[in-house]
C-alpha cells in the first residue's frame, strides 16, 4: 500500500475516533447528541464598567442627579388622582419629568411654570402639580390656557444649585412664564455652599474606588481582552457541526472562563485611589465659624441664591414665586396628612412673590 495511502486511512480512522470520542464526551456532559443538541453557555459576569449600581451621578453644574430613564415610583396612597400612574422615570437630565428639556412651546397658550427645589419640591411636582394646574385653571386669566408644569426639583438641592439650575437652563434658551422655587432649610455638608453631603459624599467615595490605578487599568485591559476573545469563541462554537472541533474549543471556552473570572477577582481587591487624592473635589468649609455665623452666613447665602432667580426672570418677563417649605423637624407645629392645593393653608408656610400675575 503505498505511503500516501496509509497516511490517508490513519488520518480518517484518527478523524472518526476523535469525533466518535467527542460524541462520546458531549452525551456524558450534556446527555444529548451533538448533531441535534447545541450547548448554551452562561452569559458573562460583568465587567467593572457594565456594573451600573446606583441611579444617581454627578453632574458637572448641578452636583448630584439621577441618570437619564431612571424609574421612580409614586406610592398609591399619594396618587395625584385617580388613573394617574404610579411609575414615571427621568428625562434627559435625570429630572423627573415626562417632557425632555429644553422644552418648547408647541402653542401661544402654553403657560410654562417651572418647579425649583429639593425633595418637598420633587414630590410637588408629582403629587402637587396637577392639583396646582386645576387650581390655576379656575381664575379667570388661566381659563384659556394650558398650564405645563415642568420639574427640575432633586432630592437633597439646597442653593445655590437651584440657582446654577435655572441660570443653566436659561443659558440653554428654556423659557418660563412662572418659576416656583419650593425650599428652606437644606442639609449642610463640606462648605456651606455645596451640595448635601449625605448625597454627593457616597458618589465621591464610589468614583474614588472605581478609579483607575495604574494597577487597575492593567487588569481591566486583561478582561476586556478575555470579554472580548470569549465572545469570538462563543459565537464560533454556535456556528460550528463538528463534535470534535466543539472539543477542543469548549475545552478553550473553559480555560478563558475561568481566567476571566479569576482576573474579576483580582481586580477588586486592588486598591482604589486614596482618599486623600479624589477625582471630585468639593470644597471644605471656606472659613472656621460658630454656630450662630455659619446659620447666619447659610441663611444670607439662600438670601441672595433667591434673589439672583428673581432678578434674572423679572429680566425676561417671567414671574417668580418662592415658598418657604414646612419643615416638620424643627417646628413645634403639628402637620395633617391633607393637602388641598393652597399653599396658604398650611400651618407654616409663608409665600414669597416677587411680581403679581398678570
């Protein structure tokens, strides 16, 4: 027999004895034959990146806001009215609001009245604005206009963020019939004027440990690397008929697996960026005060936040309301469960305008 010939026949007898050991292996693993089976392969653990675990984020003007398509519910006890729904989510700027911004007018008789605030002024606009809008509807001056409320409250904002809001917005050409800044005394957290702590100070410590060290970025290179030839290999073993192949390249599909799992882990026991070096600065109290200045100097500065709103609404037209928000903590006021839509009504309001309506 000539040589070619015998090398021939080994190599097909050597072809059917891997793929009969292969068929052989498949069943034992998966109970199934291989021609009429296909093995399904777990998704990947996430990559550090792909790991989204918080709703919120910093913003580069605002401080803390939620992300773009966040849900947020409304429990039924609070439903506005009946039908209302329960859930709504986060427009383009993480506020939560159905309409994106800026927001145009679509009509001459679009009454656009912006919500300021922090999380009294938030649930306003969810579980008091449609009460507002029906309560505007019944003078005689809102008749035959469509009110729009639009809400750019957050939990936790405190001035001057309302302020950089509205400065921001205006900037971006947002127009605004009425402006109702819904605030009062605000959590105080690093210097007076910056966000609550209690909100922007988690966010710090989260970007401070998911930032990349040198050995960090290292790692993570490695499991991109690995996320991504783990991909190729699966999308090839789901194409591929031949037991044999399948062997050798599930065999490949484990080793990268396990490296890729190991490589997770590695990187998070890496250490983070050092408190002491943080990617987000927020500014420590500017000068040392006692008690009785630094209220006096929070109290001057919510002041003058207030007044710079008016003044840049007044100059283009728009009316300003600011309400002193109820505050059931340092009162000795006792509050209802009820609300009927009129601010005056209750117990320890007091509302601020700075023009009439016209």
């Amino acid at each position: 027999m000539p040589t070619a010939v015998r090398l021939l026949t080994s190599l097909v007898v050597f072809v059917l004895a891997a793929e009969l050991l292969a068929l052989g292996a498949y069943y034992v693993e998966t109970g199934a034959l291989f021609y009429t089976h296909r093995k399904a392969y777990a998704p990947l653990l996430p990559t550090p990146e792909d790991r989204l675990v918080v709703g919120e984020a910093v913003h580069p003007y605002f401080g803390v806001t939620h992300r773009p398509g966040t849900p947020f519910d409304i429990p039924e006890s609070l439903r506005p009215a009946p039908g209302a729904p329960l859930r709504v989510s986060t427009n383009n700027y993480g506020f939560v609001s159905p309409h994106d911004y800026p927001f145009a007018k679509t009509r001459d008789d679009q009454f656009l009245v912006g919500l300021f605030g922090g999380s009294v002024g938030l649930w306003f606009c969810q579980v008091g604005a449609p009460r507002l809008v029906d309560a505007l509807q019944r003078h005689a001056f809102f008749k035959a206009r469509e009110v729009v409320p639009l809400c750019f409250s957050h939990e936790g904002y405190k001035q001057p963020q309302q302020a950089l809001v509205l400065a921001y917005f205006l900037s971006r050409g947002q127009s605004f019939d009425l402006v109702i800044n819904i605030d009062g005394f605000h959590e105080r957290g690093f210097d007076a004027s910056m966000p609550s702590v209690q909100h922007l100070d988690p966010l710090i410590g989260l970007i401070n440990q998911s930032a990349l060290t040198p050995q960090k970025l290292e790692s993570l290179a490695a499991i991109v690397r690995d996320r991504e030839r783990l991909a190729e290999l699966t999308r090839t073993l789901e194409g591929n008929r031949i037991a044999s192949v399948h062997l050798v390249l599930d065999w490949r599909h484990r080793r990268l697996t396990d490296r890729y799992t190991r490589e997770l882990g590695r990187f998070a026991t890496l250490p983070s960026n050092p408190p002491a070096n943080p990617l987000v600065q927020a500014t420590p109290p500017v000068a040392p005060r006692d008690h009785p200045a630094l209220l006096a100097d929070i109290a001057a500065m919510w002041a003058r936040s207030s007044r710079l709103m008016h003044e840049m609404l007044v100059a283009r037209g728009a009316i300003y309301v600011h309400v002193l928000q109820p505050n059931q903590y340092y009162s000795r006021r006792r509050f209802s469960g009820g609300f009927d839509g009129s601010v005056a009504n209750r117990p320890s309001s007091r509302v601020y305008r700075s023009s009439t309506c016209r």
